[in-house]
C-alpha cells in the first residue's frame, strides 16, 4: 500500500573539482537510489557559498583543495560565511592531519576519498544532519537561558526588597542592587560573605536566626530584626533538591519601619485604653462599696484569692487577667439593691433574699453590653452557681459553669466568711477553710479547692493580710 505521506528528499552539496569524484558519489548515492537524495554539484569554494545561500542543503561535502581556496582555509571560509549545514570533509588517505582540524574548525564529519560505500555515505549524512540538530538545539537553550537569566538578573535587581540567594554554609552567592545599597558594599564584594556577619550592628539575634530555623525545619521561617533604627522582616526560603536537602536559600529582607511603629502606637493606644478600662472597673466597684459599707474591700479580696488560685492552677495570662478583673465586679448587681436590704442586721425575709439573689442577673445586665475580649458579664452572671446545681440565677452544674466563675465562687466564700458581717462575726481562716474542703466536689470545683487550700496553707496568701 502507498504510503500517504511523502518522504523529505535529503538534499545535498559536493563541492569538488575532480568530476571522477564527483561522478563516484554520484553513482554510490544512486546505486540504490530510491529517489531520497537530491545531488547537485558546484567545483569552487565560490560557487559553494552563493549555492548554500540560494538553497537549503541538509549537508555540504566539501574537499579542501579547490581551485579557488586550499587547505583549512577552505572551510574556514565557508564556515564563516555559512553557518547553519552541516560540513562533511571530504579528504585523502594522506591527509588525515587535517580531517582531525576540520572537526575541530567545526565540521561534523570527515570521509577518505575511495574508501566510503553507500552505508557510510549514508551514515555519514544521517550523523552529521542529527549532530548539526542537536547543536543548534543547544544553542537555542543556551541562548534562552542566558535570556531568562537576563530577565531573572533584571527581575531580581528592581526588586525594592533586599534578597540575596546563600549556600548552605551562609555565604551569598547572589545579592540584588536593594541588598547591596542597604549594607553599602557594591556586588562584587557583597558576594562570598557570610550573611551573618553583615548583622553586627543589628540587635539580630541568632537563636532567633530564620536561617537557622529554616535549616533546621526546611520550611519558610521569618524574624524581625532593627539595623541602623529601622526594622527588618527577614524572610528565609529553602530550595530544597528531590531528596530534600538543601541547596541553597533565598534571604528577602523588607523593611517594616512603618508598620512596626504602626503596630507599637496601636500597643501603647491599647495598653492607655485598657488603663481606663479598668479604672472604669475600680469606679464600679467602689460605687458599690459606697452603697454597701460592709462589703468594701470584698471585691478587692476576692480579686486578690481568685487570682493567686488562677495563678496556682497554671492558667494563662488572658483568663488570670479575666478572673481578676471579673472578681473587682462580681457583686456589682447589688447597686441595684436598696440599701436597707444590703445592710440590714439580722435574719432577711424571703422576698428580701430573692432581691439579693438577683444581682449576679443584674451585674450580668449592665456589663454585657461593653466589648470585653473575654466573658467577663457571663463569669459575673455565674459566681453563684454551685457544681451540683444548688446555685443560682440558673442553677447550672459542673462544667457548664466557666472555671472562671469556679474559681470565684471559692474565692467569694473564703473572703466572705473571713470577714465581719453586721448580722454574724467573722469565721476563723481554719472554719473557713473547713467549709471549703467539706463541700469540696459538692458545691465546689475540687481542684480549686485543693489550690485554695495550698495558698493558704503554704503561707503564699495570709487572711489578715486582705484588706478589711
Ligand atoms: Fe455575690
């Protein structure tokens, strides 16, 4: 069956001036000539070039010694005007000298005159036009990678961050124009130097080194540093190879002047707020204090316990924090209890004890409304509730009530019945602790009844030592 697609004609060139030559290769090329070859012929170094300019030659044979050229001149001159076909030299036995400076002048190949049939020919042809592929295929890439590397040394030097690419051991290999100008020392020097070493003025620290860390972790690691009074967000990657070692690491330092100050104002801004906020706070409590005669200092004590249990049960510093806070305001719902009530001597009535019962309701109330970033309404809503449920507003147990308000709730009972009321006499710190550890893991959390009872029996915390 035909086949459908034509086969390419192999197109060729002899340049020689000796027609038996010519008329041998001729004939060897056609002795099984199935038309894949097209010959033509030219006798001068002259007539070659302006034939290879005209037409596109798969490959020129070329002998030397032509009328109009002698020697390697030959070919240096038709490879310097014609570049681009691969150049197969035709010699005689007695010349082989010069075969081997054709190959090095550039020619693919070399054939002894007389000594070749149409295999080598053939062989010869299909050798030198592969040969002549691949090398211009590699030209090609060279000439796009030294054009990605143009566009990457460009790219890399308009870059406004600093980078450097480093090797393993720390010295830079590459540093951009940013790089350069922050540590003021040109390219030339920059490159070699340990990274490290160009910190010395900085407060870098290197237990914090994202180089290190990015060593260590083949991850991405970043630290901030300050260097001549600005901060530095230094960014450290590893490129890592497919067995996931690393072969170097590309360092971008940017830097976070603005944004640091930025951050630093916003800190100050939050620290002065969270001053007043608590001053806030102290207000409340004292409001109640003057309303409430007897339980002045009781929220303050209570604060003061709560917060060394918190502290005792490793708690972190938000929740310490919260606790504290929460405790300055816990009874802050009995404002709205008359007076009479709150201080009233003796047994109080039924409806008189419901009134009381409402202030953690109440407390709850009026501090919901303001954006605490931690539950500080819900802690003052639950410091009555008992982990069996026998509590109030909402009777909650165990561990739907916040530790938070469990540690309060301990700390509400150690204070309160440590301290004089006008209907009894203050309960000794021993009672008081006996009332703790009886009802402990009944009404109260036992761990914060064990840590309270550490507290006070390891001496960390003294009942007369509480304001009265
Ligand atoms: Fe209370």
């Amino acid at each position: 069956m035909a086949s459908n697609t034509k086969q390419k004609k192999v197109k060729i060139l002899i340049v020689e001036d000796n027609p038996g030559d010519v008329r041998l290769f001729k004939e060897i090329l056609s002795d099984i000539n199935n038309h894949n070859y097209i010959v033509e012929d030219v006798r001068t170094l002259e007539d070659s070039l302006t034939k290879s300019h005209q037409n596109n030659y798969d490959a020129v044979f070329i002998d030397l010694n032509l009328p109009d050229s002698f020697g390697i001149d030959t070919l240096y001159k038709f490879i310097s005007k014609i570049n681009n076909i691969p150049i197969i030299v035709l010699t005689g036995s007695d010349d082989l000298e010069l075969a081997a400076k054709s190959l090095d002048a550039g020619a693919q190949d070399y054939l002894v005159k007389g000594q070749f049939d149409f295999n080598s020919l053939k062989r010869a042809i299909k050798y030198s036009i592969e040969r002549n592929r691949i090398q211009k295929e590699k030209e090609e890439l060279n000439n796009k990678l030294k054009i990605y590397a143009d566009r990457w040394s460009s790219t890399f030097n308009a870059i406004e961050d600093a980078m450097s690419v480093i090797n393993i051991d720390g010295k830079i290999i590459q540093a951009n124009k940013a790089m350069c100008n922050l540590f003021q020392i040109d390219n030339k020097n920059i490159v070699g130097k340990i990274c490290i070493d160009l910190l010395k003025d900085s407060d870098h620290q290197r237990d914090i080194c994202s180089m290190e860390l990015a060593k260590k972790y083949k991850t991405r690691q970043n630290h901030i540093f300050k260097i001549n009074g600005k901060f530095f967000n230094c960014i450290v990657d590893p490129v890592l190879d497919e067995n996931n070692n690393i072969v170097r690491m590309i360092h971008i330092l940017s830097d976070v002047t603005q944004q640091k100050k930025a951050e630093e104002e916003l800190e100050q801004n939050y620290k002065k707020i969270k001053k007043l906020f608590e001053q806030a706070i102290f207000s409340f409590g004292r409001l109640l204090e003057v309303k409430d005669p007897y339980t002045a200092g009781h929220q303050k004590n209570v604060a003061q316990i709560a917060t060394l249990i918190a502290i005792d049960l490793d708690l972190n510093s938000e929740k310490i924090e919260a606790i504290r806070l929460a405790s300055l305001v816990h009874d802050i719902g009995k404002i709205a209890i008359p007076a009479s009530i709150l201080s009233k001597p003796g047994k109080i009535s039924f409806a008189e004890k419901s009134m009381i019962e409402m202030h953690p309701q109440i407390g709850y109330e009026i501090l919901k409304e303001i954006d605490f970033s931690y539950p500080l309404a819900e802690i003052v809503l639950q410091h009555h509730e008992k982990i069996d449920g026998s509590g109030y507003p909402n009777k909650l147990k165990n561990g739907d009530i916040l530790l938070e308000a469990r540690i309060l709730v301990v700390a509400d009972v150690v204070e309160a019945m440590s301290s004089h009321r006008p209907y009894r006499p203050a309960h000794t710190i021993e009672e008081t602790l006996h009332e703790i550890e009886s009802n402990k893991g009944i009404l109260y959390d036992p761990d914060v009844v064990d840590s309270c009872l550490r507290i006070f029996k390891s001496g960390k915390l003294n009942i007369h030592d509480l304001e009265k």
